[in-house]
C-alpha cells in the first residue's frame, strides 16, 4: 500500500511542477490555489509512504516521478523541446524509478 501512495503522491508533484509553472511566479490566483493544493496532498502522501518505507528509496521515487511526469507533460502538451539525449535521459529515470521499487521487493 506504501509503493500506492508514493505513486500517487509522485502524480501530485507532477501536478503542482506544471501548476506552479502555470502561475506564472504566482501571480495567477486559481493556478497559485491549485498548487499548493497539490503540493499540500503530495507532502502529506509522501509522509505516509515515508511512514514504512526508507526514506532515500522513497525520496528518490517520488523525485523522480516528478521530475519525469513534468518533462514528459512539458513535451506534450506545453511544447517543450524533445530531442534524442533528452528521451534517453527519461528513460534512464524510469528505468531508475523501476529499479528501486523492485529492490525493495
């Protein structure tokens, strides 16, 4: 249940990258309320993960969750540039993400 909520807690911090970049330095009311929202539940999911699981697997998860959800959505639907050295990068990311869940067995 703990990888569930981590999981979950990386789609919240994919959600407050992109929204914080939509506040535009939080300046914009309704993206700067969506933001700390989101990054309120993703705190609050990521302490209940830390809760069982280590905190340098869970940390790094979750990071790289983040920061993988906010590259990709940025390709796709902020028009964000896409070239070789990039997709290879995320796909070192994910590979790296897949391989500390499946460490911790």
């Amino acid at each position: 249940m703990a990888w569930l909520i981590l999981v979950i807690a990386g789609v919240f911090e994919t959600a407050w990258a992109l929204l914080l970049k939509e506040s535009d330095g939080l300046s914009r009311p309704w993206y700067t309320v969506a933001f700390v929202v989101c990054l309120t539940i993703s705190m609050v999911l990521l302490g209940q993960a830390l809760r069982t699981l280590p905190v340098g697997t869970a940390y790094a998860v979750w990071t790289g969750i983040g920061a993988a959800g906010a590259a990709i959505f940025g390709m796709v639907w902020l028009g964000e540039p896409r070239d070789a050295l990039k997709l290879i990068s995320l796909g070192l990311l994910i590979g790296g993400i897949l391989g500390l869940r499946l460490s911790e067995g």
